[in-house]
C-alpha cells in the first residue's frame, strides 16, 4: 500500500524561507547544481513550470521556445494521468542526452512499519523507455538541490522517525553518492539527526561539500511560534563535509552568499560594527572586498559575472535584513550590481522596474540572459522570460515573457 507524502508542502515552504530564490548552475567547473524544479544543461532549461501546474517543461536555447516534456503521441497535455510532463519528477535533469530525475515510494511492512524508498530513473525525453537505475532507503522529498561533479551525483536523503500519528519532526540526515553509469549508491556518511533539521548545501570546493545546517534542541512545532520568532529558534552551524571520507568540519565564517570555484563569498563584520560583501580564497584564506557593505543572499553568477543586491543591514541572526510590506513581502532593491570577477570592475544597474518586479538570471544565451520573472503585486511567480544583456544592464525593463508551451 503506497503512503501518501504530507511533507512535500513542508518542504517547499522550507526551501521558500531558506533560500528565497533559486540559484543558477555556474558555481564551479565541471559541477552542476540540480534543484527541485530547474537545471540548466548546454543545451537549454528544464524546469517546472509554475504557471502550468508544475508540467516538466523544457526551454530550448537554439529555437527559444518552451516545450512540454512529453512526447506521447496526440496527448494535448492536460490529462494529468497520461501526460509524460506530469510525471511525478524530483530534481529532474538532463544528462548525456538523457532525462534523470527522483521519486520517492513508501510501503507498509508487514509488521506495520513504513518503509521510504527513493528510486533514481533514468529515461528518454518521451518517457517510453523508462528504467531504475537504482533504489535506495531514504526520503526523497527532504533534499532540494543535489550535485553532478562528472557522473557522480551527491545526494541529501532523509529517514525521517514516523510514529502512530504519522510523520514526526525527527529525522536522520545522510550524504549518498550516485554513479550514474552504473548505478552504484554508497554511503558517504551521516551529517546529522535531529529535530526539525534543514540543511542548506551551498556548494563544493577542494572535494568538501559546504553546508548550513539548522536545527532545534527540542521538539517543537514552529506552528506555535510567532512568524518574526522563527528564524531565531532554530541552532544553527556552518560546516563541510568531505565527499570521500565524510567527515564533517565546522568552520567559523557566516553563512556564506555564494561558494563558487575555490571562492568563499559572504558578509563580513568588521570591527566597526560595518558589513562588506567579501571574496575569501579557501585555499589561501586572503580575502577581497567586492561591495562596501552587505548584499542579500540571492547571488548569481554567470559569464564571470556576479549579480547581488544591497540590503538593509544584517540582524541578529547574520542573516541580510531586506525591506518588507506589512504583510511580510520583500521590497526588491532599485539598485542591483554587476561584479566582474575577471577585471574586479563593480557596475550599479539602476532599474527601471518597480520594486515589486524582479529579474532572476537563470542562464545566458549569446548575447541574452534568460530569466525568471517575478511581479508580487500581480501574482507572477518564475515566469521564463529573456532580456538582452545589455537591456538587463540598462535597467531591466526590456524583458520579452517566452510564451508558456501549448
Ligand atoms: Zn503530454
């Protein structure tokens, strides 16, 4: 008997409040990022699109269109039971010209245990041939961004502790590693068990994966708390583990904005109580300063470019403090910067979109980036779109929304 998941909502909401915002691909040679519902491969976007109730959809750089992902013959995508884009994906992508994505299943046993299992699939774009390319214990819905560093994908898995009443706050967190040609999982080892655990992973240098990890000593329900006491419930660590022996080390830097390279980007406090947004090479522990004061978490980077925000300030908790409506919904800054990495040059786009509106780079194409767009006032959620690079500098308003597929 299958077990319906309950925990996928909680899950999204984790990743809302802890991310805010997606990142894309680009954070070292050689690594691609997958996310719950976007990965970015050479030759376009895969990605679940919002505005047609999740449909795995595929934007195609060379035609500059989005498809359905679904090649079933005469199926005009809105039977949800036979449409191949409505299959049920996590973390799908594409690699070596073949789609991959998670799902999770979950039995009773017959002493009346419950048992999760995530299977890794591997399939053609039509979804005709589909096959498991392995199975494993583990929850598939607790982790949000897994890594492919040649064919080997790390993967965040949970066993979370069910009890009579179902589901608990309890949960065991573990590093696996997936070869992908031959299907082989191994164990890397465990980051941690705990209640109410959310582990943030931001990236991989030197073969140590970095992570934030939150935690509560107890178990609590955040139900009962105020939204403004939230964020400083939580226990909370930075630390990276190693992807060969597994071994976990806290390291005593702020959460970082964005690991890419061999770099460590974060805000930094300086001994007059000021905040600079900081380069520190791990390797050899020299720092630069790239702004004069703290930026928002959300970092892309692309072409060599690194685009952030300025914030207000960063509060008690570290984390960046941005401007906020009475109901709790972030201002976007009129000023966002353009950081050349290469030539250490910092460029101020003034934009010329409202405060409510918000480009998100995804990915560049030739001379355009492609974006998701985001309009609060007006319900618009990671709407694909693309602008110029050279519009996008000159204030963003040029954008053209890429036509939903039909
Ligand atoms: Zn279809």
């Amino acid at each position: 008997m299958k077990y319906v998941y309950r925990v996928i909502a909680i899950s999204m909401i984790i990743l809302l409040l802890s991310t805010g915002c997606h990142m894309n691909e680009d954070t070292g040679k050689g690594i691609r990022v997958i996310e719950s519902g976007l990965s970015v491969s050479n030759e376009g976007i895969l990605y679940s699109c919002l505005q047609l109730n999740n449909a795995l959809c595929f934007y195609d750089f060379e035609s500059m269109q989005s498809v359905y992902l679904c090649a079933e013959p005469n199926c005009n995508h809105t039977d949800y039971e036979r449409c191949k884009a409505f299959r049920s994906s996590h973390m799908p992508f594409l690699y070596n010209e073949k789609l991959y994505y998670f799902t999770g299943e979950s039995y009773y046993e017959r002493d009346g245990s419950i048992k999760h299992t995530t299977k890794l699939i591997e399939s053609d774009f039509s979804g005709s041939i589909e096959k498991t390319i392995t199975e494993f214990e583990a929850n598939n819905i607790t982790s949000y961004i897994c890594y492919l560093v040649g064919d080997t994908l790390y993967y965040i898995g949970a066993k979370i502790r069910y009890t009579d009443l179902g589901s608990s706050n309890y949960s065991s967190h573990i590093l696996f590693s997936i070869n992908l040609s031959d299907g082989r999982v191994n164990t890397i080892g465990k980051i941690l068990d705990g209640y109410n655990v959310n582990i943030m992973p931001h990236g991989i240098i030197d073969n140590k994966l970095f992570l934030t990890i939150h935690y509560t000593e107890d178990d609590i329900n955040f139900a009962d708390y105020n939204m403004e006491d939230w964020s400083s419930i939580p226990l909370r660590y930075n630390c990276h583990m190693d992807l060969e022996s597994g071994i976990i080390e806290k390291i005593d830097l702020p959460v970082p904005t964005k690991i890419v390279d061999n770099y460590y980007y974060y805000n930094k406090r300086y001994d007059n109580g000021a905040y600079k947004f900081v380069a520190r090479d791990w390797r050899k522990g020299t720092e630069r300063v790239i702004y004069d004061g703290p930026v928002a978490n959300n970092v892309d980077l692309i072409d060599g470019k690194m685009f952030f925000s300025p914030v207000e300030g960063i509060d008690k908790n570290g984390d960046p403090i941005r401007k906020l409506d009475d109901n709790g919904v972030i201002f976007f800054s009129d000023i966002e910067y353009s950081y050349d990495l290469k030539k250490g040059k910092l460029t101020t786009i003034q934009k010329k979109i409202s405060n409510r509106e918000n480009l998100d780079i995804v990915a560049s194409s030739e001379d355009k980036y492609i974006v998701f767009y985001m309009d609060i006032d007006n319900n618009i959620h990671n709407r694909l779109a693309y602008i110029s690079k050279v519009d996008y500098l000159n204030g963003m308003d040029d954008f053209v929304l890429i036509d939903l597929p039909s």
